[in-house]
C-alpha cells in the first residue's frame, strides 16, 4: 500500500450549482453598504471594507461628546453618522450625486418615512419633503439623481448637542 498525497477528482457542478456558487462568492465578496442605519450601534457601519471610512469625536464648548463617522459610498454619496457615548446612531446627514438609500439609513424608521410620503406625495424629481414626527425628523432634497438631506431621531439626540452645527437641520 502506497501513502502519500491523494489525487483529488474534479467536481462537476450543473449549471444551476454554478450560478448558486457565483452568487454566493458575490454576495461574500460584496457585502452591504457599511454604514449604520438610525438607532443602530454605529459600529455596524464597519460591517464591510468597501467604503472609506474616518470618524472623529466632535466637543464644542464643554458639550457632549459626539462620534461623526463620515462613509463615502461606493456610488460617492457622503453619509456623516453622529451617535452618543453609547454608540447609537441618533443623527445622518448625506450629499452626493447620487440617490441615496434611505432604506438602509433610515433602517426602522423608514416606514415612519414611508407613511409620511405617501399621506403627503410630491413630485418624484426636484422635491423637498420636510417631515416631523416624535419618532423621526427628515430633510430630504432630491435632484435628478442625487441629492442631499439629513435626519435625526429626537428621543436619541443627547441633550446639549447643536444639530445644526453638526450639518443636520433641526
């Protein structure tokens, strides 16, 4: 009896086994966006490498401390995501020339988004939709394609910060 390396056989995969193992090495290889959604923990923006990621605490005149962790999205729209001492993501600001995924950024709260646009529709191209409500607050300017805007989550946003010296329309 011979010992030594064994030979392997190769394997033969149909036709469907092998758009089901390409899809899977995709989406292994592609992951989510990595950025956090509102009321996420902010570090499940660090979920994929795809993007280039730079946060830095803000403190301005002896107030709370404030984590922006800025993503550039592989479609080039600029998200900031602020969060708290506990790491929650409780404000978004976004620009960029493209449409952004506000699903993702508005993660459960999108629904609350969601209602409010179809109780108030507007045009789908170079519209402004202002929306307040005690759960969620949302700026959002589209362009053609693109466009900028900023949201927050009221009960979240710890007390002493200035929004809008964060970029985000209060």
């Amino acid at each position: 009896m011979k010992s030594g390396p064994k030979a392997f056989a190769p394997v033969r995969l149909s036709a469907q086994q092998r758009v089901a193992a390409g899809a899977l090495l995709w989406s292994l290889c592609a992951g989510w966006p990595a950025h956090a959604a509102l009321g996420e923990s902010a570090s499940s923006a660090l979920d994929d490498g795809r993007v280039s990621r730079l946060m830095h605490m803000l403190r301005a005149d002896g107030g709370p401390r404030v984590a922006d962790t800025t993503v550039v999205t592989p479609t080039g729209v600029v998200v900031h995501e602020y969060s708290g001492l506990l790491g929650v993501v409780f404000a978004i600001a976004w620009s960029g020339d493209a449409e952004p995924d506000l699903g993702r950024m508005f993660g459960a709260y999108y629904p609350v988004y969601e209602a409010w646009r179809r109780a108030h529709p507007m045009p789908e191209l170079d519209s402004a939709v202002q929306m307040r409500s005690r759960q969620l607050v949302a700026h959002v300017r589209s362009r053609g394609g693109g466009g900028s805007g900023s949201a927050y989550l009221p009960t979240l946003v710890p007390l002493g910060v200035d929004l809008a010296g964060l970029g985000v329309r209060p």
